[in-house]
C-alpha cells in the first residue's frame, strides 16, 4: 500500500531534474590537458551564447513547441496550431523559407570581441534536429537543396562562425542536442511522441536505438573533425542519459522535495548514449577538449551552467551562468535587451562568485542581430577597456561582496574591489569601506582606469580608501569602479 502510495505522488509531481549547480554532483576532472583547458576557460569570464535554427522565422521559443508538452512558454501559435501533426509538418517545411541573406559572422564577431567577449558557443543542433552545419547523416540542414540558403558560399554557417569567431581570438565552442526530435531513430513515426523522451522503449527496441546512438556519435565526430579547432563541446538535453534504477529512484526523491500541483509532463527513461566512449572519440581529435554534458551528474560535465540565473554565492567547482540579454533565447520581435548597468553588475557579481557569464544573443530570421543587441556590447566593452584587468584570470576572495562592493583576486595575490554604483549614482562616493580586507603596510591603492593612487587607513581588520573629488565628480567610467590593491594582509 504504501509502495502504491509512493508511486501514484512521483507521478503527481512535475519533473525536476538534477540542479545546474548542485555541488552535491560535482565529479572533478583527471584529465590533464583538460584540467589545464579548464584553467584556462576560468581566466576567460565572457562569453556569447547563440540560439539560432529556422524557427527564428516564426519567432518562437527554438524547438519546443513541437514537443507534445503542456507548457505556457511553448504553446503553439503559428500554422495549423490546432492539429499536432500538421503542426510539426508546417514547422519542419520552415527550412524550405529560410534564407538568411544578412548573416554576418564577421560583424559579430568584431562586437563580441570589442565587448570584452573571449569565447562564443554557437548552437549547431537544437532539439528539432535542423543542423546548422553540413552533416552528411541528414538533409534536415540549412546546406542542404531544399533549403535556399544552401546556395550561398556562407551555408554552412557553424564553419562560417568558428572562422569569423577565432580570427578575432575568441575560443570556439559547439551547442549540441544529444535529443533530436527529427531523427525516426528518436521519434519513431510509427509511434506517436508522448513528451520530450525517444518515442519507444531502447531496451524494447535495442536495434533502432543503437542506430539512434550512431547517429549522434557520428554527428558530433563531424563537428570534432571538420570545424577545425573546438574548445568546447556543450551538450543540452539532459534526459538523454543512462539511467540505471538508483538513478532514477534517485531523481524521483528529487522530486519528491518539491510537492506540486499539475501532471508529469515528462518520464523517466534509461537513454544511453555511451558518452564515456565518445567523449575518449573526441578528445583523440581534440585534445583536452571541456565536456558540458549538461544536468548529468559525472565526470563528462566539466563545468556547471546555471540557467537564466546567478547563484546566491560562490561555488567550489568550475561554472557559468548562461543569461539571456534581451527578448528570449531564440528570436523574438521587438526584443527588450538589458541594460549595460545591469549587464556590467551581472558580469561583476557572477565573477566574485568564481563564474563565467555566457550571454545569449540570438540572431534573427535574415541572419541579423537587433541594433540593441550591439548597443548593449557597446557599453559592455566600454566598461571592460577600462576595467578588465578586475575581471580576467580572477578568481573568487571570500566573503566575495560587502554590501556594494565585489571583490575579485589575481593569482599573483593583487586584489579588486569593485563599488556597484546604485541606481541613480552617477559619481563615486567620498570613500569606500571594506571590513573583511585590508592593504599591507606600503601595498599600492590605485583606482583602476587612471592609475590614481588612492590614500587609506586602517579600521578595524579592514580599511577605509578616500575618493579624491574630482573622481567624484567625474569617474574614470559608468555603473561600476574598480579600485586595485597591491597585496593585502593573509
């Protein structure tokens, strides 16, 4: 009884997944190059995150509404949006309009790096399978006849991007769905999908799952191979993954945590892809190579990606919030971007915390980015000219922020205190306090952007530093001031 008991609330409780930054399931890496290239990737701090696919063209939350699940943000609205089926058929003749005449990777990638931006994940595969790079495994991509871009010298537009992206020195990195709701290896026409899983059971049909399994190894090989070099492969779609019985009466506790109202909209299902044999196929071509294998707790997850969230405090692992910058993470008309204040604060706050920012910008239907999107990297990168010696090859200083302040720390032992100016304060205040650091007897204290040296005295365990008044009035840059300590007491 109470067994039936159990099992009837799991089916109650909408499906939580294992967290984005849950320490808990954290597994270090032992691969040196790769510990080395995570290093490395912690210096970076920025990043630009790209969601693009012919959906763009309809404006729409990227591939999820044609997945058969009840949720607000992914109902469907465009084409014959009362009938399922002829739903996904008019979304998948999307490819037959698309033709993004205006892309320009080299305009991006010019901004990103004058942001301050040092590496870029751009998204060659979503959930709906329409691959953004020339695979040879499927005509679901934009090179292929029936889609009119394919006549353009700029096609194949993963290899477009990397090229733009790396002539600027950013690092290159690959968004992957391992899930692709395209391929009759996941979603069998023969059976209707139910939710998000693969549409039958692999340990029912192991033939055509192990098809399904070459399939995804054999794209990911070509992204590997022929792309030159990848810095990072970022895999989305946590549900695909070997599940055994613990685990998934491990995730059914995590559910039980959190009691809610509705339906389960997703199952549970062991969706082995054998990442451990491809993870070691792909770093025999790329070396030392980051694994994101999203929300699947193990050692292919190298660093953690909180989503569309920072997190309340520092973490002890290597992470990166990615952050929309405006309207939605595909897409959508008339996008609302953050402001360069909020931007600025956001990179400052997710930094002293010990994280990278990855920031979404997504392009639209005729291969664009929105003028708001450029505006806001404008202000981001005229902050960053000024303050970027405060944010690269930093790493988090317990207690990380005291009140306005962030602190950031450099490996040879220089530390930076950050003020985030208030809403309306457009100049520095006469003089900062800090309780939790202070200057050794002779260090250096420099407001940063103008080499001022800055007089200070002592108080209590901490230090008090005196703002001249014409940096009151008129500081070295907008929303944030970053004064530089030489070295300070163990």
């Amino acid at each position: 009884m109470i067994q039936k008991l159990f099992s009837i609330l799991v089916m109650m409780i909408p499906v939580m997944l294992f967290s984005q930054d849950d320490e808990s399931k954290y597994v270090s890496e032992t691969d040196p190059l790769v510990l080395e290239k995570l290093d490395q990737w912690q210096d970076l701090k920025f990043g630009l995150l790209m969601h693009w696919g012919a959906y763009s063209q309809w404006g729409i939350v990227e591939s999820w509404s044609i997945c058969p699940e009840d949720y607000g943000w992914c109902e469907r609205r465009k084409g014959n949006y009362q009938n399922y089926f002829q739903y996904v058929k008019d979304y998948e003749n999307l490819k037959t309009t698309f033709n993004p005449t205006g892309f320009e990777p080299e305009k991006w990638a010019r901004a990103a790096k004058d942001a301050g931006m040092r590496y870029v994940v751009f998204t060659t595969k979503h959930h709906d399978g329409f691959c953004m790079f020339d695979s040879k495994y499927t005509d679901y991509k934009i090179t292929d006849p029936g889609c009119p871009f394919s006549n353009s010298k700029k096609s194949n537009v993963t290899k477009e991007i990397f090229t733009a992206f790396r002539s600027q020195g950013l690092w290159t990195g690959a968004y992957f769905s391992k899930p692709d709701w395209h391929s009759p290896f996941y979603w069998d026409p023969y059976f209707p999908p139910m939710d998000r899983n693969v549409n039958y059971d692999p340990l029912a049909y192991p033939e055509k799952w192990e098809k399904f399994v070459e399939y995804t190894h054999n794209q990911i090989m070509e992204l590997a191979t022929d792309y030159g070099n990848v810095d990072i492969l970022w895999l989305d779609g946590g549900w695909v993954r070997k599940n055994t019985e613990q685990d998934i009466r491990d995730i059914h506790l995590d559910r039980l945590k959190d009691l809610g109202s509705g339906f389960v909209k997703t199952d549970i299902i062991n969706q082995d892809i054998r990442m451990d044999e491809l993870v070691e196929k792909v770093r025999k071509v790329q070396p030392g190579i980051i694994v994101v294998d999203r929300a699947v707790p193990g050692k292919n997850q190298n660093y953690l990606t909180p989503e569309n969230r920072v997190p309340e405090k520092a973490l002890p692992f290597p992470w990166e919030s990615c952050i929309i910058a405006g309207g939605g993470w595909s897409w959508v008309p008339d996008a609302k971007f953050m402001t360069g204040r909020a931007l600025v604060h956001m990179l400052v706050d997710i930094v002293a915390k010990g994280g990278n920012l990855l920031l979404n910008i997504a392009p639209g239907p005729d291969g664009k980015w929105d003028q708001g999107a450029y505006d806001l990297l404008k202000e981001m990168g005229a902050w960053m000219n000024t303050n970027q010696e405060a944010i690269y090859d930093t790493r988090a200083l317990a207690p990380y922020k005291e009140g306005q302040v962030c602190l950031t720390q450099k490996k040879n032992g220089a530390v930076y205190a950050i003020y985030l100016a208030a809403e309306n304060e457009k100049g520095m205040p006469s003089k900062i306090w800090l309780s939790s650091v202070q200057p050794v007897e002779g260090a250096a204290v420099m407001l940063v952007g103008v080499d001022k040296p800055l007089t200070w005295e002592k108080s209590g365990n901490g230090f008090v530093v005196n703002i001249p008044e014409q940096f009151q009035k008129v500081p070295p840059c907008k929303y944030a001031w970053a004064i530089k300590i030489s070295e300070v007491k163990k």
